[in-house]
C-alpha cells in the first residue's frame, strides 16, 4: 500500500457488521460501503442465518430475530460475494478491531490491505468531543441526514453509511485537502513530507 498517496487514490471499503450476541460473535448481518475517487458509493448488505441463536440481547440492539433468519442462508453461501467486495481494498469501520475479528473469523484466510479506524481518526483530529462513539459523532456532524428511508441505527447499512460519511469529514482538511493514507492507517510514509522539514 502506498502510504505516501492521498486517501482518494485508494479503493476503501467500509465495513459494518451486526452479531448473534454469542461468544464469539457469529455474523448476522454485513454491510459494505465503497469509496471510490473520494465519493461515497451505494451500499451492499447481507443477512445471514448463524450458526447458533442471535441472543435476546443481541437482538435488542439491532433489532434483528431469529425468525427473520431462519430461513436465510449460512455465512458459506455468501462468503464469495463478501470477499468480492473485500479484497484487495483498504477496510474502514468504527471501532475496525470489533468488525475485523468477526470477518477474519468468519472468512478464513481473508486479510484487508490494510485498515483505517475511524474511532482512533476521531480521537486525534477531532478535540474534546463529548463521546467518540458513532452515534455522537452522527448527531454532532448531521451525518445521518438524508439517508435513505428505512435506514436506522445499530443496523449495518445505516452504520456502514454514517461511517463513510464520518470517515470522508475526518479524511479531508479543511486547508490541504485529502489526507495521505499513512496518516489514517497510522502507517507514516517512508522518509520526510516537506512540512516535517522545518
């Protein structure tokens, strides 16, 4: 990966995911949000029927059933179509260990190019927040507004979105434009950029 390059010039998937409330987590649901060129691309999601019964209070956080599962496929049938969507890209999520642990798990061998943490960006570019969880940021950005209808928190279309909407605030500075990817990955770029000279 080229840590010296602009965020823009990178193929970045965002990434959410929603569990079963086991130990550990099985997926539930997944979804993926494109940024391609600096735009923020459509959405694709899955559910998925887990292994072992989404827990009471899973379900009271993503509002996901064991009836609206049971008759869906196993993480197998999908897991081609959700590496499609993965590899090669740089994965961006909120909180990236939580996610990455379930897709790692859930899709043996399957690695990201390289990961950007949008909790760990919020909390060096952005100073005395309140709250660094996603749905403070959300409220104090106005990243939930016009968002598709149906959209609702806790479910991972409407996270991935927000997440992608946050990340683009965050990666963009007001004076000098796209950060470099190394500064998001906290992968610095090999040798000195010009303002590190003086």
């Amino acid at each position: 990966m080229h840590n010296d390059l602009s965020w823009t010039s990178a193929r970045l998937v965002v990434a959410d995911v929603e569990g079963n409330g086991q130990r550990p987590p099985s997926l539930v649901e997944v979804a993926l949000v494109p940024i391609v060129a600096g735009r923020v691309g459509e959405p694709a999601s899955w559910l998925i029927r887990p292994p072992a019964p989404i827990t009471w209070q899973a379900t009271r956080v993503h509002g996901i059933t064991n009836q609206e599962v049971t008759e869906l496929p196993g993480i197998d049938a999908v897991a081609d179509d959700i590496r499609a969507h993965l590899d090669g890209a740089v994965v961006v999520a909120h909180n990236a260990p939580i996610d990455l642990d379930v897709l790692t798990r859930e899709l043996p061998g399957w690695q990201p190019a390289a990961v950007i943490d949008t909790l760990k960006v919020a909390r060096t570019r952005l100073h005395g927040q309140a709250s660094y969880r996603l749905g403070a940021l959300v409220n104090a950005f106005d990243l939930g507004r016009d968002l598709p209808a149906g959209l609702r928190p806790h479910r991972a279309t409407y996270d991935a979105l927000v997440t992608a909407r946050l990340f683009v605030h965050l990666a963009t500075d007001a004076d000098s434009g796209p950060l470099l990817l190394g500064d998001l990955t906290g992968a610095p770029a090999a040798g000195p950029r010009p303002d590190q000279l003086f």
